[in-house]
C-alpha cells in the first residue's frame, strides 16, 4: 500500500467519523427541540386539582445547555473539516496536525458532553 493511498484512506475514514458526529448532533438537536415545549406534557396534580407540566424549568435548563454543547459540536464540526481540506489542498497529507487535531477533539468532547447533559435531562422529566 503507498502512502498516498493511506493518506487518502486516512483523511476520507476522519471525515466520515466527523461528518457521523455533525448528522447526530443535527439529529439530537432536531427531534429534541421539536418535542420541547412544556405544555405538551402535563400531570394532574390530584392534591391541588390541577395539571402541572411534567418539565419544569430547572430541567429546561439542562435541555438548553445541551443543545449549546450540541450546536457547539456542529461548529466544532465544520471547523474540523474545513481543516481536512486545508490539509489536502496543502499538500502535506498529514492528518496527525494540531490543526485538525484541536477541533476535533473539541468536537468530541462537546458531543459526548451534550449527550451526558441530554441523558440527565431525560432522567430527571422521568
């Protein structure tokens, strides 16, 4: 195998992982912020006699700050891939640069950060 054909291999498998986290990202922030209005949901509260919603705002907020670590992700997303075809079009083919490396990494960490945040959230409304 030659080393551009590993180079090529190597940037297309870390786009691909990029571009999965860009579409969960999307797909989280999109089904989560079409479900979040709070009156969709309400509970009878039989000792006052009336229906309460179900999410309070104590757990809105948990939803909100994941969908900013979730649009963060996004960002930090294109970010990366912008600096894969930095990469290719520099002719280096080094994808081990601190250039992809940094967003990537942030991308990463703010995805698995809005995902546990997301979970939290979902743990709590039940």
């Amino acid at each position: 195998m030659s080393t551009s054909t590993s180079a090529k291999d190597a940037t297309a498998t870390a786009k691909d992982a990029i571009t999965s986290v860009i579409t969960l990202s999307s797909g989280i922030l999109a089904i989560s912020l079409t479900f979040s209005k709070r009156d969709w949901v309400l509970v009878e509260d039989k000792a006052n006699k009336v229906e309460k919603p179900l999410v309070t705002d104590a757990d809105l907020q948990y939803l909100q700050i994941s969908w900013i670590l979730f649009l963060g992700a996004i960002f930090c997303g294109v970010w990366a891939m912008l600096a894969i075809s930095g990469i290719i079009f520099s002719g280096t083919k080094n994808i081990n640069d601190w250039s992809l490396r940094i967003p990537w990494l942030l991308q990463l960490g703010l995805f698995i950060s809005g995902l546990v945040i997301f979970v939290m959230f979902g743990y709590r409304v039940t």
